[in-house]
C-alpha cells in the first residue's frame, strides 16, 4: 500500500507541476531514456487503446499483410509533433483526430506532426494506415536474427514474438513496457485459415470466403507480449477452470500429440494460484507452434512455445517446470511490466523462482541445491553481464541481455529476501506485488519499498547490495556457502539442468 500511495503522490505532484506551468507545444521525445534501448519508446504521451486490423489477403505463410493501427492516447505535454515507433514495409497514410496529419520515417521512428498542436492532457486519435508481414527466418539463423524478424513465417502459418525490443515492426506503438494499453485486436483471413491473438474471441464471421476475427485484451499489456498466430492450427477450447477461461493452439496434425503436455496447464494453474494469488487476467493457455525456434515466450493470456519441447525425447520433468516458468509470467512480468528494462530481473528472477519450485515439488530437483549452484557462480556472472538489476548488455546482443544472471541470480536474490523476511512474510509478498500493481510497470525500488513495508524492516541498503553490486554478498543463514572466484576456467555452475531453451 505504502509503494503505491509514494508512486501516486509522485504522479499528483508532477501533473500538478506541470498544468501550473504549462508550457509552448514543443516536439515529444523519440525515446523514454532507456539505458538498454536508449532508442525505444517515446515521450510526450501515455497510448491508452490500440485497435489494430489486419487483412491477410492468402493463406501464404509469407504475405505483405495491408493493416491500420487506430492509437487512443492522451497528450502529457503540449505537442506540436510526436513519435510513433515503426519498422514495418511501408506507410500509406497517417491522421490525428479525424485529420490528416505530415509524417515522416527517420530510421525505426515515425515522426507524425499534426495540423494543429495537441493540447497538454488532452485525448487524442491516431490513424496509420499501412504494411508489414510474416518473413522467412534463414536456415541456421543466430537468436537476434530470430527476434529481429518479430513476426515470422511458420510451417503452418505465422506467429509473433516481439520481447523486448521489436513490436514496432509489427505495428507502430509506443513500443516499451512502461507504456500499457488495452487492445483490440481485428483481422480477416481466407476462411480456410484460423487466426488467434491475445485476450477473448469476441466476434467472428464468414462471408464470401472470408473470415473476420475480433478478439479483446481487455487488461492492459506492454507491446511486447503482442501474439498474432495465423494459419492451419486448431483451437482446443477446455472451458473454464476457477473463473479462467483456458484454451490451446496447435498445428491442427499435432493436437493429439501435444495432448499430454497441454493437459498439465490447469494442475498448473492451481499451483500457480496459491502461490501468486489471483490469476491476472480472463483467459490462459499453451501454444505450441511447429516452428524451430529457441526461446519460449509469455505473449499475454497465452505462452508460446516450439513444439518439440513437449515431445519425445523430452520428458514432463523437463518440459513442465518451463510451463510453470512461462505461466508465472503472467503475474510476474505480464499483469506488472517492468518499467525499464533494467527491471527484467523482476521477470526473470521470479518465474525462476517458481520453475526451480514446481521442479523440486513434483520431479526432486532439489530447489536449494539448484540456488546454491547459482550462488557460487554469482561473481562469475556479474562480471559477464553486470549487476543483477543493471544489465552492460542490452540491444546489441539479446541473449546476453537475457543472461543466467538474470534468470538464475534473480532467483538467489529472492532466496536472500526470504531469508531475512521470512517465508510467511515473502509469500505475503509474493502475493501482493501482483495484486496492488496489477495492470501497471513497476520499478526494483518499488519491489525493494513494498518488501521493506511488508518484511518490517528496511531493506534498501540489503537489497541494493544484492541487486546493484558488482560482487555477491553473503547468503543469510548459509555463512558456509562460497563464491567461485571471477577467472576460474571451470563452466559456470548455474544451470544444474541445462536447457536448450532461452526462458522469456
């Protein structure tokens, strides 16, 4: 209660200041300052609607897919021009508020500057009409080619995966975490294709050898969970389970196979809730694409994965804790989005958390052993790639972004925090940081401010040690625990389960 009153006071003082004084329109900012994007996002307004409409004029895997990206957004400032984030094929037409408005391309910003300057507070409407599409990934292609592509051509169809940094070349947005919105999201289709995208199916019809889809995410979601499955899969809808409507997709040859793997979810769901609290949003399921890709990925309301994970020769012990890692996105990077990815580890280091758990609950992966290996590699990673909560690697190499460091030691940070608190008050906590910031991103100061308020003592100089430090401090209650030292030519021992998988 304590994190949110100090983050709406925050927010009161700086709208007061600013309707006090209010300044000439002047042009929004091309970025939000990130330090690992510093190119990414965009100031000078807060998206609060997308509505986006796509027209797949083939059943084609690659397609140049026409679309129009309608942005309800409000004004933070007086603006005489504004930034939209885009890298998509081209751009037909741009209007603001019902008009049309001048637009310009400057490398992946969409520079769009209105008849008229948009008031401070104010709402506004942008229109923008044009085409991007599903690509071929090439044979052999590295992790940053993969996720460069965004939205990629499938042996059934296509898919997208857009974490962190490339929604923007499947529609133009305010593309970072800190900006959520709710969504609309449309498309037409050959009626002998199905299409699937985050939230509920609100509407569908066929007509002419044409099918129109409408599904509404009606809880807000950062640009990067967007998930747009076209193509031959088959929905198997499960119906509902403690209010969660749950619902898979598949390649329509593989859903028998996949069965098994798909049944686990509502199992996991129930583990999940007792331990997170109340899921997050309306709808929950798996997606197993018949694409080869190495990462699985929490698209919102429905996690996506490559669908040899839940085949031979990969057993449940394996591929069952990586659900459990995905799910527990849901309310740990999700519902509450980092507000900068240098938070990635509140993500990152929680679905950790509950993967090693489920692990050790249900196959005897021993958790602590699994922690400790994490510990003694801790300097080791440090020194590769940062601070736990302040990455040195961001753009120019994703999967060093998303590196064990943030993963594994994100996870020996929470040991640390139970330790000192104590396990009632962590699982208090655990629960609280997803109910009183749901829907919202949310800051490590934050995560530390409501742990200290919950755990009655404060934990900021702790914490930051932990999480901003360039060596690993002594773990609480395990004086006994060492740390390899950085140069030792042994692998690094954080993984004990190696996976072929990079967990987002």
């Amino acid at each position: 209660m304590l994190a949110v009153a100090v983050t709406a006071l925050a927010s009161w003082g700086a709208a007061e200041s600013a309707a006090a004084h209010p300044d000439t329109a002047t042009p929004g900012a091309p970025s939000v300052g990130d330090r690992l994007f510093p190119g990414l996002g965009n100031g000078g307004y807060d998206v609060e609607h997308y509505t986006l409409d796509f027209n797949y004029a083939t059943a084609a895997s690659v397609q140049s897919v026409t679309a129009q990206a309608t942005i309800e957004a409000r004004a933070t400032q007086a603006l005489s021009r504004f930034d939209l984030d885009f890298d998509g094929d081209s751009v037909q037409a741009v209007s603001v508020n019902g008009r049309p408005a001048n637009f310009a391309r400057q490398g992946e910003e969409l520079v769009v500057t209105p008849r008229s300057s948009l008031a401070d507070h104010r709402d506004f409407t942008v229109q923008v009409a044009y085409t991007s599409g599903p690509r071929e990934i090439p044979p052999n292609a590295d992790l940053n080619t993969v996720l460069g592509t965004a939205w990629f051509a499938t042996p059934s169809g296509s898919i997208t995966a857009a974490q962190p940094s490339r929604a923007h070349r499947i529609f133009p947005s305010n593309d970072h975490p800190s900006d959520k919105a709710t969504y609309t999201i449309r498309a037409t289709t050959p009626a002998t294709s199905n299409f699937t995208a985050n939230g509920e199916l609100a509407g569908k019809s066929t007509r002419n050898g044409r099918t129109s889809w409408v599904f509404e995410e009606r809880e807000p979601m950062a640009s990067e969970l967007i998930q747009l499955a076209f193509g031959n899969h088959t929905v198997k809808v499960r119906g509902f389970h403690h209010g969660i409507f749950v619902r898979d997709l598949a390649p329509t040859p593989e859903l028998a196979a996949l069965e098994p793997a798909f049944s686990r979810e509502l199992d996991h769901l129930d583990w999940m809730t007792a331990r997170a609290g109340r899921y997050p949003f309306r709808s929950y399921g798996t997606f197993a694409s018949d694409a080869t890709f190495p990462f699985a990925l929490e698209t919102q309301t429905i996690s996506l994965y490559p669908d040899f994970l839940f085949l031979p020769p990969f057993p449940a012990s394996f591929y069952e804790p990586i659900m459990v890692h995905e799910l527990a996105h849901m309310w740990y990077g999700d519902s509450v989005a980092p507000a900068r990815w240098s938070d990635v580890w509140l993500n990152e280091g929680h679905a950790t958390w509950y993967e090693w758990n489920y692990g050790n609950d249900f196959f005897g992966i021993n958790f602590v052993d699994r922690i400790h290996a994490a510990y003694a590699a801790g300097d080791q990673l440090r020194a590769l790639y940062g601070p736990v909560a302040q990455p040195i690697h961001g753009a120019d190499d994703i999967a060093n972004m998303f590196s064990p460091n943030i993963y594994d030691s994100g996870a020996v940070v929470l040991f640390a925090l139970r330790q000192v608190i104590g396990v009632r008050a962590f699982a208090t906590l655990e629960k609280a940081w997803p109910t009183l910031f749901a829907g919202r991103s949310a800051t490590t100061q934050e995560f530390i401010l409501l742990a200290s308020l919950i755990g009655h003592k404060d934990l900021r100089g702790f914490l930051n040690d932990w999480l901003y430090g360039t060596k690993t401090p002594v773990m609480p209650g395990h004086p006994e625990w060492t740390v390899d030292p950085v140069g030792v030519p042994a692998p690094l021992r954080a993984q004990t389960v190696v996976s072929p998988l990079l967990k987002r």
